[in-house]
C-alpha cells in the first residue's frame, strides 16, 4: 500500500529540524539494511527519540515502524499519524498480540523500532532491558542493531519542561554493527549482548558531545557518572518505583 502519511511527517520533522538549526550527526547508519527486516533496540532518554531514531534510517531509505504504548494511537491528534504511519500499538496488559504484530511485520521485510528499557532513563545511562527485542529478531531471523542516541534530552524529558523551540541544539545518533542473532542461543543471551553494546554507545555518544552544561543550572541533563546532576542509577529507580508519590502526584 503506498505511504500517504509517513513520507509527510518525515519532510516537516526535517523542516523543523532546519529551523531549529538542530547539529544533527549521524554516524553508522549504512548499517541499516536497505532491504528486508532489521530491529533497531535504541537507548531512551527522551519524548522525541523515536523521531531520531526514525531518522537514522533515512540514508538506507527505511520508514521505521515503532512500538509504542497504546495509549498514543487512541489520542486525537497522534492516534491517526501513528496509524497512519503504520506504528504497532503495544498493550502492557496483553503484550502477546503487539509482539506478534511485530514478528509479522519483520517477517514481511519492515524495520521494527523498539525501546527496549521500556520508560525514559532518568539517569541517562542504559537501564535493564527487556528481552522481547532480541526474541523478536531471533523468531523473525533479522539483524539487532543498537542505536544510541544523546541531546534529545535536552528538548524533552521526563520531569523536565518542554523546550521544543531550542535552537543549535547538537543531537547524536549513532547505529552501531548489526548483532546476527544466530550466534546467541536464547534471548536473555542477546539481551545481554545488546546492552553491553548499547552501553558502549552510549558512553561513547556522551564523551564525544560537542557541548558541556553551561553551569550548574544547566547540569541536569549530564550523566552523574560525567560529573552531571542527573540521578544516578539507584536514584533513578526509586524515582521510578511504583506507588512512589512525589509533590506533585
């Protein structure tokens, strides 16, 4: 069927992104196949990612079709171009269904998006992932690609106000080697290759950052472990703990 949505939605993403004069830079991205199935397990730090990670498929001319919380595809404005763009819905209380939609659509050639630490990291560093990433590449036969991406924090996180009209913001995003998953002989195994690997991105993504906080107001969206004032890991999960309440809740 053609593609009356994604094609649109692309050209004012890009748009956007040249009037915001965002220092895009993309690096690895002959690592998305230009044919046939391909998951692409990204690290998650902000709202925005999957537009980011969509876009290091551009250069292969791949259209990413991404999981994502069902919650989106039934709001009014989102749910027709999530739709419309061919996203999987993904239900948390029967994830079966969203997981075979997704198999189905590797199978039939799609690259598949997926955040496999399933919520924003709030210390920006790679959370416990799930294993239904690697499970999926490894029923569908299909290369797992890491993708790590950094800066997209700094336009929109979890518990930080939007600044979606920032300007000369650098944004990294990086495809790292396809994973064969073959050569593992579960999905646990994989799973852990994917993190060590997504880990390693990651880390690298952050040393390599044209820019530094411009003070100690401007810290929060640095690493504690880069001399930041994220939370760190620990502080993090608790943050995240269910039934935590917070001044706000």
């Amino acid at each position: 069927m053609p593609e009356l949505v994604y094609p649109p939605v692309i050209l004012a993403a890009k748009t956007l992104f040249r009037a915001l004069d965002l220092r895009l830079r993309v690096e690895g991205s002959h690592h998305v196949p230009r044919t046939g199935g391909a998951v692409l397990a990204s690290n998650h730090v902000s709202y925005l990612d999957f537009i980011f990670c969509g876009y290091g498929a551009h250069e292969s001319r791949r259209l990413v079709r991404f999981m994502a919380k069902d919650a989106v595809f039934r709001h009014k404005v989102s749910g027709p171009l999530m739709r419309g763009m061919k996203h999987i819905p993904v239900n948390r209380a029967a994830g079966a269904g969203s997981y075979a939609s997704a198999v189905t659509a590797l199978r039939r050639g799609e690259v598949v998006g997926v955040f496999p630490e399933a919520t924003i990291s709030r210390s920006y560093t790679v959370k416990e992932l799930k294993n239904g990433a690697a499970r999926m590449a490894q029923e569908a036969a299909v290369p797992l690609l890491p993708v790590a991406l950094w800066g997209t924090q700094r336009l929109w996180t979890k518990g930080r106000p939007r600044t979606l009209t920032r300007r000369h913001t650098p944004i990294t995003i990086l495809i790292g080697e396809p994973i064969d998953p073959a050569a593992y002989p579960d999905g646990n195994a994989l799973t852990a290759e994917l993190r060590t690997r997504l880990t390693a991105l990651v880390d690298r993504v952050q040393r390599e950052y044209p820019d530094q906080p411009a003070g100690p107001d401007d810290a929060w969206w640095q690493p504690a472990h880069l001399g930041g004032a994220a939370p760190t890991p620990e502080q993090a999960a608790e943050l995240d703990r269910p039934g935590r309440r917070t001044p706000t809740s």
